[in-house]
C-alpha cells in the first residue's frame, strides 16, 4: 500500500501480526529481526576469509608435494620399503603410505657419539640431537622471540600486540584459576609455557615440510619428548608439595600411622590405602606422556595416509580436525599437571574438614532436616 506522501508502506504478514498481537509491538519487533538473523545464515564476511583459508592450505600442500615429494625414497635408487626391490618404480599407493609412515624411533640428525651407532629403538637414551628435538627448539625460539616482540613495548595504552598477548595469557590464568581457584595463581606462568609449547609442538606436525624431511619431526610425537614433558611435570608437583606442607608432611599423607588410633584394623586399612595412592602416583607421568604422545602420533599417521590416497580437498578437512584434536591434546595435559600440583600441596586433614563442614550442613533424613520440637513449642 502508498501512504497519502508517496511513500511506500509494507504490509505486516498473518504471522507478523499475530506475533504482534501476542507480544506486542516492541517484542514481536525484535523478535521478527532475531528470526531473519538466523534465516539468513553466516555473514559473507566470514565464508570469504575461510574460503581462501582452504584454498590457502590447498596450495601449500601443491606446492610441498613437489619440493617435499611423499617418497621414502629415490625410484630405483634405494628401496622405498625394507622388502622393496631398488630396480622396480614407485608404486602407488603402497610406497606413498610408506613415505607418510613416520616410524616411532626418531632420526638422529647428529650424533654427539659416533663411534657408536645411534640407537633405533623407540625410547632411546643415545647422546644424539634428534630430528624432534631439534624441531622442540625451534618452536621454544619461537615462543622466546614472539613473546619479547609482544612484550618489549608494554605499555598503560596498549598497542595491538600487547593486547594479542594480554588476550592470550589472560584468557589461560582465567581458565585456569577458574579450575583451580585462588591457589591457581601461582602456578599459572607453568600452565601457559606447558599449553603453548605442547600445542605449538602439535601444530607444527601439520605443517607439510615437518615429517617429510628426516631434519624436522613434530616433538610431540616423540614419546622421548612426552616422556620428558610428564617428568618434569611429576618433578614439579613433587617439589611443591614438599614445599607447601614439609617433607613429613606430605609424605605423611601416604604414610599415615594415624589411623592405628581407631584400631589396628582401621590403621592398617589407612595404611594400605596410603601405601596405593603412593604407587598410584608413579603411574601419573606414563598416563601423561602415553596419552599425549598417542593422540599426535596416531593424527600425524592418518593425516599422512589419506593424504597419501586422496587429492588435497579431504586432506584439508582431516588438517581442521586435526587442529582441534591437537589443541584439547595441549589442554588436557596442562589441565591434569595443574591439577595434580594443587592436589599435591593440599593437606588431608583439611580435605576432611572440607567433607565433614559439608555434611553438618546437610539435612537429617532423605526428605526434610531435623525440627527441635521444644523450639517449635517455645
């Protein structure tokens, strides 16, 4: 319909007006907005930018695929598998699995003993700089260098990219002490370097050239690396809580010889019980290196092989799920050290505290507390 001064005038539809009369206008206004907001889907603003993401990575895989050709070895040079003959071409697809197959034994890239040869066994204790290690110091290089470029012009008027570093650290020490309360705080500098450098140690597997050459290994997928990572985390909550609660003290949560008060059987119970989780706690550090180490090695092995066998598109898919895989990966592990440190340097005898506080408070009987029938008669 047109209005008396030429101008147009919509009318509202049967649903429109019966959201109106329900509503009212002001809600149904709203209403009727936040309904063709979600009618019409994600804004062109972010499918471009993810777009020439995919496309992005297509060609970069393009391009490592012929400076970094998925072959073990040189056609009729040497062989591609242990069984394979030199004389015979390169067939596909069982050689291009291989040449993706990265074997769990890390390449040594220079030995540092050379009078013997370096070890081949998965967990290796040859004085050699291997092809992870060297990829780990790489990324701490990174961390060092991206942190003091951030940091070195902190200022009360941040800059762009100190508030990219604000962002990042602030978002993990509140997800942190979030988890852990205020005791979190303290150990919030460990959790962030153990999250970045796990998840950049992850991240840097899914680039094409790392794994391809016999220089550059994605660390963590080194068990050697996450067997050294979850050392240093059972050293560190070890450490804090003999410092939080003494020598005696913590290991007397253990050790506990308290229990023989209430008799020899309830003693003994506690003392067996303490005796388990003691041993329990030596398991801690295998848990967390294997799961870590699991995860990496077996996205990196799946990742290789379905590039192996498709073009670039599926490749591209399986790479954002890896990403994901590999970030929850870093998060679990920074999780389980921080949790663990708190549970280290709490002392038992408040955690009962903690539980009989709780249970005074709870009411007598499944249905209702208990009523002081005097005071009611009072």
């Amino acid at each position: 319909m047109t209005a008396s001064n030429g101008e147009s005038v919509s009318e509202d539809s049967a649903p429109e007006r019966r959201m109106k009369e329900a509503l009212g206008p002001e809600l149904a206004s709203d209403a009727v907005e936040a309904s063709a907001a979600v009618a019409a889907g994600p804004s062109r603003g972010f499918i471009r930018p993810l777009l020439l993401a995919i496309a992005a990575i297509v060609v970069l895989q393009l391009v490592a695929f012929f400076v970094f050709p998925p072959y073990a070895c040189e056609p009729g040079v040497t062989p591609c598998a242990p069984a394979h003959d030199p004389a015979q071409p390169f067939a596909f697809p069982g050689d291009a699995i291989l040449a993706n197959f990265e074997f769990p034994a890390p390449h040594a890239v220079i030995d540092l003993t050379p009078e013997s040869p370096p070890s081949h066994d998965i967990l290796t204790f040859d004085l050699t700089i291997s092809s992870s290690l060297l990829t780990a110091w790489i990324v701490m290089a990174l961390i060092t260098a991206l942190a003091f470029l951030l940091s070195r012009r902190v200022a009360v008027s941040p800059y762009r990219s100190q508030n990219a570093l604000e962002y990042v650290y602030e978002g993990l020490a509140n997800f942190a002490t979030s988890l852990g309360g205020p005791g979190a705080r303290r150990y919030v500098p460990i959790f962030v370097a153990f999250f970045l450098f796990i998840l950049l140690s992850n991240w840097s597997g899914l680039l094409p050239f790392v794994g391809r050459t016999e220089q550059l290994r994605a660390p963590t997928s080194d068990v050697n690396v996450t067997i050294g990572l979850a050392l240093v985390a059972f050293a560190m909550f070890h450490i804090e809580g003999v410092r939080a609660l003494g020598f005696r003290g913590y290991f007397g949560k253990f050790f506990n010889l308290n229990g023989f008060k209430d008799g020899f059987g309830a003693g003994l119970i506690g003392l067996f019980v303490g005796v388990l989780e003691f041993l329990l706690e030596f398991v801690k550090p295998v848990t967390l290196s294997m799961r870590l180490f699991g995860n990496i090695y077996a996205g990196e092995i799946a990742l290789g092989v379905i590039s192996a066998l498709t073009i670039f598109v599926i490749p591209v898919a399986m790479l954002g799920l890896e990403v994901l895989l590999n970030f929850m990966q870093a998060l679990i592990f920074s999780v389980l050290a921080l949790m663990f440190t708190l549970a280290a340097i709490e002392r038992h005898d408040e955690h009962e505290q903690e539980e009989h506080g709780a249970v005074a408070h709870l009411p007598e009987g499944n249905i209702e507390p208990h009523i002081d029938q005097q005071a009611v008669t009072a």
